[in-house]
C-alpha cells in the first residue's frame, strides 16, 4: 500500500519492527499530510522513536497522537482567514455588479430560474412516482404473480393474472411465502336503500391482504372482517357518499340486484400514492359461491390477482422455478398450449412503472414518460447555463480593469477564478430563490395537468433538500466556470494598453457556438411540436372507415322492455335518426377469441376480436360489404350461424373464396358459416394496424354488456339527451344511464399523445424564450463592440439599412448552420416516435420550412432591435473620443 | 520585497545555523531551543512549503533511514534569494529597533 511510503531495505531490524508508531494513529496522519507525507511522517517517526527510547512507550504514542491534532487550528486559521477576508470583498462587488447591469442580471437570473424550476417540477414528479407503494411496511417483500402469454393479444405479451386456485396452494407448500392473497376486481352496481352507483372500484379480496398491504381499518377488525362469505368492507369516502351521517357497520348493501352483503368495516381512503385504488372490499369467499365454483378447482380462469409477501431470505428464482413446476399440474393442458407460457413474479416497486401488461387495475405510468420529462428538463437547464456563460464572457469587457488592478496588486490567477466561481454562484442562488417562486406559482397547473397530486411540500425530505443544493452548486460551478477562466487570464499590461487580447477568435467562436447549440435545441423541439401536432391533426381526421360523428353510445346494462320496443320508442323522437346495438368496439374490445375455420391445420391459430351485434349494425356505421352480404331478417338462421369477417380476417386465414366457408369461434358457437366480408375498418387505436375481425349477430342482452348506439341530429342535443334519460328512468329503473359520446371516446384514446403534444409546445416556449435572451445578450454585446465600426461606415456614406444587413448577416448564418444540424436530428427523433403508430402522417417538407422560418423570424426579431439602435445611432456620438 | 512574517524568519534563521542537517526533526530542535515554542510537524512543512514556493530554500532528498520506518529525510538549505530576504529582514529589523536599550533603559531605572 502506497501509504506508507516505505523503502524495502532488506533488512528491518527486530528493534525498529518492534518499536513503530501506533498504526491507525500513522494511517490519519498519512491522510491529514497530502502531499507532505515523506517528511512529515518520516520526522514524526524518528522523534517517536527518540521519545519512547526516552520516556517509554505510552508517552510517546500519547505524543504521536497529539502531533496529528496540533496543527489543525494553524491549518484552518490559515485557510480560512484569508479566504475570509476575501470572501467578504468579492461578495460585495458581486452585488455591487448585479445591481449596476440590472438588465443583464435580470436576464441571466430568469434564464437560470427558469431552469432550476424545470429541474424542481421534475424532481417533485419523479420524487412522487417513486414513492408509489411504498408506505406498506415490507414493501420491498411483496411481489405480485404474472403471466407471459404465448400468442401476444394487441401486440403484449404479459398478463396480470393468476388461477384462483393458486393462493391456498401457496401457504401451504412454499415455505419461503409467508402469506399471500388474491384480489379479483369485478365491476358491480351497489345499491343501499334507493341510492345506487355502479362501482368500478369493487374488489373481492382475501382476508390475508391486511397481512400484505397496509390496510388500515376505521372501523372493524381487520382479522375477522374478510372471513365471512358476504361480508364488505367501505371506504371512508362511500361511506359519506352512501350513509353521510348514519353508522354504516351492520348495514346491508344489495350488490348486482342479486346479492346482500353485510358491511364489515370501514377503511381508510387509499393514498393517491398506491397502484391499485379501491372503494368497495368484499370478502372473496363470496365471489366464489357467486359463481357457484370451488376454488381448488379454480386452476383456468386467471382473471385473479394474486399478491405474495416472502420471507426475508427466500431465494425467488428457486420459487419461480417451482412454481412454474408446481402450476402445470394444475393447469389443463390446453390452456398451457395455446395461452399460457410461463408464470413469474413481479415485485411491488416495480408495478408502477410498467404499463405493457394487460389486466393492469389502473393505468401505470410509464418510465419512458419520467426519462423524457427529465430529458427535457436537463435541455432547458443546459440553455439556461450557457446564456450565462455567453452573457457573462460578453460582458467580459467591462471588467477588465477591476482584473487587472488585482492582479497587479498580487492577485493570482486562482484567487480571480474563485472571485467569479462565487460571483456566478451567488447569481444562481439569486436565480433559485426566484425558480422557488415560478414552482410555487405553476406546480398547481402541473401537478393537474399531469393528473397528480404534486405539493411543495414534498420538497422537505433530506434527499430532496440535498438535490436541491445540488442544483444550485452544479449549475453556478458549470456556469461559472468558462466565464471565470476567460476573465482570470486577462494580462494586466495589456489591459492597461487599451488593448486586451480576448483570444478574439477562439473565444468568440465558442461563443456563437453555444447559441448555435441553443438554437439547435430550439429547433428540433419546434420540430417535434409540430410534428406531433400534425399527428394528432391526422388522427382526429382520418378516415376511420366508419360514421362516427354524433354518435352516442349508452349502456344497455338492465334494460327491462325489449330492444326491438326500446328502438321503436326512441325513434319517435325526432332528433333520434337510428340505433343499433353491439357488444363492444374500440372502448371495450369485444373479446378475444380462437377460432376455427375450414381448412385449418391442426397447429395452425388464428386470434380474433369478436363483437356480437344487432341487424343493422354495419348500416347504421355506413361500413362497407365488399363480397357477399348483410345480416338480413331473410335468412333465419343468421341469428345462429352468420359471420362477416373483416379483410384482414380472411387474408390472416388464406382463403380465396370466404363465402360460404365454415368459420366460427371457439366456445361461442358449434358451427358457423361465412356469409359476408366488410372493409377492413379501424375498430381499435390507430396504434395498431387493423386486426381480424368477426362480426356476428346475436340478440340484444340486457346483462351482456351490450351497449346501444343512437345517431341523433347535431341540433338540440341537450334537450334529446334529456329526453333519454328520462325514458332510461323507465326502461332500467335500476340502473343509472351510463352514456358517452363516440368521438370523445375516441380521442380519449390518445390522450398520451395529447399530452405529449403539449408538453412539447410548452417547453418549446420555453427554450425558445431562452434561446432568445442569449441571443439578445449576445446582439447587445456585438453592437456594442462595433459601435466605432458603424459610426465610421456611416461617415463613409453606408445608408441604415445596409448596416443593418451588416450586422445581422452573422446571426443569419449562425441561425442557418443551426437549421442544418438540427433538422436531421429532429427527424430521426421524430420519426421514431411515428413508429409506435401504425397509421402515421409523413415529416413533410412543410414542417422543416417552417422550422427554419420560425427560427429565423425569432432570430432576426431578437437582434433586430439592438441591431436599429445601433445602425441609426449618431456617428459623432460613436466616435467621439471619450 | 516581499517581507518575511515572524515564522518564516525563525524557521529561515534555524536553517541557517543548521547548515547541512536542516531537517525535519533538527528544525524543530533547534526551534525549541531558540523560543521555547514547540511547533508540531504540519505547521513546520507548512511553513517550509511557504518558503520553497517564494524560492527562498532549496530541498534535497537524503537517504532512507530505518528509524523512520524506511522513509528518507528531507534537507532543506538556504538559496541566494533565501540569504538575501534573512539580510533584508536583519536590517530592517536594525533601523526599526535601533536605540531599543536606550528607549527602555529609562523606564527600568525610573529615569
């Protein structure tokens, strides 16, 4: 070890091994001698050796030690009293500056706030997406069973889910599993006296989940209260919404007009924080009589969500493997052929985050979305950073002469370097002090508009407070640094010549360089916004293939009077013009399906969507037959064996000839025939490409899911929509109206993108504004230099407007490289981005011309007004001589 | 002429009478026993790093010694510029306290 810097001689003496200085005693003074350990430790060892011959050992090691900690108040007196005394200067001329260029230092404070406040809204975001699921005490044990698929449904793979049987299986033969417990959401209709909600938050649970999660109990005892078949549990918030004042324990709730269920208890409203967020707990003993099954025998229906908390040292791929070994007994045979993969478990941390599974209970964020919000943070701050390096080496030149009398007076060029280190750095304390204000200002509109709640006070955690500190020293170090490199090295004889040497060219192109840069930054986030514009632009017009406007779809859950009534009813009215009925289209994708069809091979598979509707269903969507026909009350059988496929369906199968081939799916029907082919329409998200589809007739089920679709008239829309729900009074007395607009649904299926569209524009905004005030800096600075230019080429005749020329020519062709480089950057971003979408418009030239043009407007608008100053100032004033 | 603070005169002065053997330990002996201060090694090399950087000592290297657990000693001695900082320290010292007994010899005699 170098420490000890010995010299091996060969030959130590017993004596000298035996009489050493204390270890640990040399190792700290080792430490504490930087660069001086040869000589310091070598005479402390010597006069130690000296001492103990003398004094004996104890005094000496007593010595030694005192040698380490008598220095350190000369040390630190000696440091700290000069830098003290120097602090206190450099703090007053750092003021003394800020306040003498108002406008320079307002600009460069508002450039560095309005990074830091970037920095801070993300930090707030990432701070409170990384604490979902936290708060339950063994987080960091509990994990959750998944399912990778065999054949991906919508293009995923991994499913939520695991067989019913699974959880007593667990306890009892895995040893490494302390508890675990099942959870089974099933939206259902709650009635308590004469008011009724239907509730998607509806979990069954097992009684064991008060072991895995932090369920705390406001009423009722957490260890009896899931025991009981029947038996609920409420949120506080259903407690008020259904019983306000009256004492909810006892109470009977009438679930799904077909069941009572006692309320057990009361819990506490889940935190915003948690992944799942549920209003109604019932006992999951319940569900399965429900359902008239066993559950040992519940090995393939995998719409349960199993949880497992282990214990601390289990070994979880041991467990995964013996799980998978241990499922497929259980598991029939055919499920694990054409459905099933493999079972594994995720852990709860990392549930949040992952948004590609299916069966999710609530949409996930998605880790690419906090990467790209901390991408574009990181930009802008970047911006904002070199503005005050080119600002501040701009304004280089009105300090040269407090520079070079300090370094005439004995300044070293360290001491110059730390005077601007701290000048830049009280800037960006400055500038975070007005970042807080900004947060405190727009977190509200944030955190709504990212649909979180987000509050300052997050900020008060030791971590968080560390990064902030962070920020403001990272940002004045970075900042300061190149400026005070420039200014450290000025020559004080040539200062006082009158004529300093700022290495013009190579400081000068760094400079322009970094607005370059900052424009580059500007234009490929104009780019993308208006990409991304055009993009949704073309989605909300694109064709669909089908009549999608004033379309209203209601749900025919518990509908009493017969369809065929209900349609004969509403059409009397008339602003009703049609309505037709179907399980399901891009809101509730009918179902999944296998299928079956003439000519198949045994190993061949085929996954369909399915949707059942009524007769005049592809006339009242205006699709398209392209080969053979209809559904038509002519043909009785249709009701029991018709299928229209879509395109894509027989081109998936291979047949030429479709019609009149056998084709059904399987589970639904026996047997079934092909009587008809529709154009390909996009019954799902533009995402995807079309899917096969297969369409069949089916009666109207008022407990099917069945959904109605009405085509009313663009007038009066409010007076028909009440006008429905007041004949729904009397068609589902039971069950609330559950209405919604076709084209609203269909745009809510790109919210994503909606938000990614204005996310761009915004932070665009806001790089361009910081793009502009360095340039704005830079074009104060430059016309300032070249003011005893234009004055002699105005007394030399040039007129205003070609000085004008003269001065933004520069700028002009900065702004055009910065176009060059930016454009192919922007593309390639965006043109990956298009990729996740089947259907996409094409990056046209009209987006790079406006680009271009945009920046350049702002360029010449930026500069243009230092530039008319400048041009029309009075050469006599220029050139006098001061 | 940069002037010599108090340290760095002593420590100037010992290596001077010390000749060829000013090193660490020997300084600070011979410190001792000029003012009675004991100075812990870190403010020594301090000092002598002080002094190295204005130019006014040289170091040498010596040898490796096994009382010093194999490390060698490092000698410090006296430059031109190093003799002529102590010669201006002297005599400006002459000028500032001349006619020092004479001021005080009234004092201690009640005169």
């Amino acid at each position: 070890m170098e420490w000890i810097h010995r010299v091996d001689l060969g030959r130590e003496d017993r004596q000298m091994k035996r009489t050493k200085p204390p270890k640990l005693a040399e190792k700290i003074l080792c430490i504490l001698s930087f660069s001086k350990k040869i000589g310091i430790l070598g005479d402390t060892e010597e006069e130690y050796r000296m001492i103990r011959s003398e004094k004996g050992r104890f005094k000496a090691d007593v010595w030694y030690v005192w040698q380490i900690f008598r220095p350190l108040p000369f040390f630190i007196r000696s440091n700290i009293y000069w830098s003290a005394t120097m602090l206190k200067n450099y703090l007053i001329i750092a003021l003394r500056n800020i306040k003498r260029n108002k406008v320079y230092s307002v600009i460069n404070m508002l450039g560095l706030a309005t990074g830091m406040a970037c920095c801070i809204l993300i930090t707030i975001y990432i701070q409170f997406e990384f604490s979902y699921d936290r708060y339950h005490p063994n987080a960091d044990r509990i994990y959750r069973v998944m399912i990778n698929m065999k054949d991906p449904i919508q293009e995923r793979t991994q499913f939520v889910g695991s067989p019913a049987g699974l959880v007593p299986v667990l306890t009892e033969n895995f040893p490494e599993v302390v508890t675990a417990a099942a959870i089974k959401a099933e939206s259902s209709l709650v009635k308590y006296k004469d008011i009724f909600f239907g509730e998607r938050r509806f979990y069954y649970a097992d009684p064991e989940i008060f072991k895995i999660f932090y369920l705390p109990l406001v009423k009722g005892d957490p260890k009896t209260a899931l025991e009981k078949p029947y038996s609920i549990l409420i949120s506080q918030e259903i407690a008020s919404r259904y019983f306000e004042k009256e004492e909810p324990l006892g109470k009977t709730l009438h679930v799904d007009n077909r069941h009572d269920f006692m309320i057990a208890g009361v819990f506490q409203d889940i935190l915003e924080n948690s992944h799942f967020h549920c209003d109604f707990l019932a006992s999951i003993s319940s569900h399965f009589q429900n359902i008239g099954r066993e559950r040992a025998t519940g090995w393939n229906n995998f719409g349960y969500k199993t949880y497992i908390l282990f214990h601390e040292m289990a070994d979880l791929s041991e467990f995964s493997r013996k799980i998978n070994e241990y499922c497929r007994k259980f598991i029939p045979a055919e499920t694990l052929q054409k459905i099933v993969d493999d079972l594994w478990i995720q852990p709860l941390a990392d549930i949040h985050f992952y948004n590609q599974a299916l069966g999710e209970l609530e949409t996930n964020a998605d880790i690419r979305n906090i990467f790209l919000f901390s991408a574009i943070s990181f930009c802008i701050l970047l911006i904002a950073c070199f503005n005050y390096m080119n600002l501040a080496t701009a304004r280089s030149a009105f300090r040269t002469r407090e520079v070079g009398l300090r370094k005439v007076v004995g300044a070293q060029r360290r001491q110059i370097i730390n005077q601007f280190m701290g000048e830049s750095l009280t800037t960006a304390l400055f500038s975070f002090g007005i970042s807080l204000l900004l947060v405190r200002i727009f977190l509200p509109m944030f955190s709504s508009y990212i649909n979180r709640p987000l509050s300052f006070s997050q900020l008060s955690g030791l971590s968080e407070v560390f990064i902030l500190i962070g920020i403001i020293v990272i940002v004045g170090i970075f900042s300061g640094v190149y400026p005070a490199l420039v200014l450290s090295s000025f020559q004080p004889v040539n200062i006082f010549r009158g004529m300093w040497s700022k290495r013009s060219k190579g400081s000068f192109y760094f400079r322009n360089s970094l607005v370059v840069l900052q424009f580059i930054a500007s234009i490929i986030l104009i780019i993308c916004s208006v990409v991304t514009y055009q993009q949704l632009r073309y989605i909300r017009n694109k064709d669909l293939g089908f009549n999608r406007n004033h379309i209203l779809i209601i749900s025919g859950w518990g509908l009493r009077p017969s369809f065929e009534s209900v349609k004969h009813e509403l059409l009397q009215n008339p602003h009703v013009l049609d309505i037709t009925h179907a399980n399901g289209m891009h809101w509730n994708l009918g179902y999944v399906c296998f299928c079956q069809w003439q000519g198949k091979d045994e190993d061949e598979n085929l996954i369909t969507h399915g949707i059942s509707v009524g007769y005049n269903f592809i006339d009242f969507y205006d699709l398209e037959i392209v080969e053979g026909r209809n559904f038509s009350r002519e043909f009785s059988t249709d009701n029991e064996n018709a299928y229209i496929l879509n395109e894509t369906a027989v081109r998936a199968i291979g047949w030429e000839n479709p019609l009149g081939k056998k084709f059904f799916i399987d589970g639904e029907r026996e047997k079934g025939v092909v009587v008809g082919v529709v154009k390909d329409f996009h019954f799902a998200s533009l995402h995807l490409a079309i899917q096969p589809l297969a369409i069949d007739l089916s009666p109207f089920e008022p407990f099917n899911y069945d959904w109605i679709s009405l085509k009313i008239s663009p007038q009066d829309v409010s007076d028909t929509l009440s006008f429905l729900e007041k004949n729904w009074q009397v068609y589902s007395p039971d069950h609330p109206i559950n209405y919604f607009f076709l084209d609203d649904s269909l745009d809510r299926l790109y919210r994503t993108e909606q938000r990614l569209g204005q996310i761009f524009s915004r932070f665009t905004a806001i790089a361009v504004f910081l793009a502009c005030l360095g340039l704005f800096g830079l074009a104060i600075f430059t016309a300032e230099q070249r003011t005893k230019e234009i004055g002699i080429r105005k007394v030399l005749g040039a007129s205003v407007p070609s000085v004008l020329m003269l001065l933004s020519r520069e700028f002009i062709k900065w702004v055009f490289v910065a176009n060059l480089i930016a454009w192919p950057i922007g593309y390639t971003i965006m043109h990956q981005w298009l990729q996740s979408f089947a259907y996409k418009t094409h990056i046209g030239w009209l987006v790079i011309a406006l680009a271009a043009a945009l920046s350049l407007g702002i360029a010449l608008l930026t500069v243009s007004y230092q530039a008319v100053k400048a041009a029309t100032a009075n050469p006599a004033d220029s050139l006098r001589y001061e | 002429m940069k002037e010599l603070t108090k340290a760095e005169e002593t420590l100037l002065i010992a290596i001077l009478r010390l000749k060829d053997n000013a090193y660490g330990v020997a300084i600070k002996q011979q410190i001792q026993k000029a003012t009675g201060k004991s100075l812990p090694y870190g403010t020594l090399y301090f000092i002598l790093e002080q002094l190295t950087k204005k130019g006014y000592v040289k170091r040498f290297t010596g040898e490796p010694k096994p009382e010093r657990g194999g490390r060698s000693r490092i000698y410090y001695a006296l430059t031109s510029e190093g003799s002529r900082a102590l010669e201006h320290a002297y005599k400006m010292q002459q000028k500032i306290w001349n006619g020092y007994t004479e001021l005080t010899w009234g004092e201690k005699t009640g005169k």
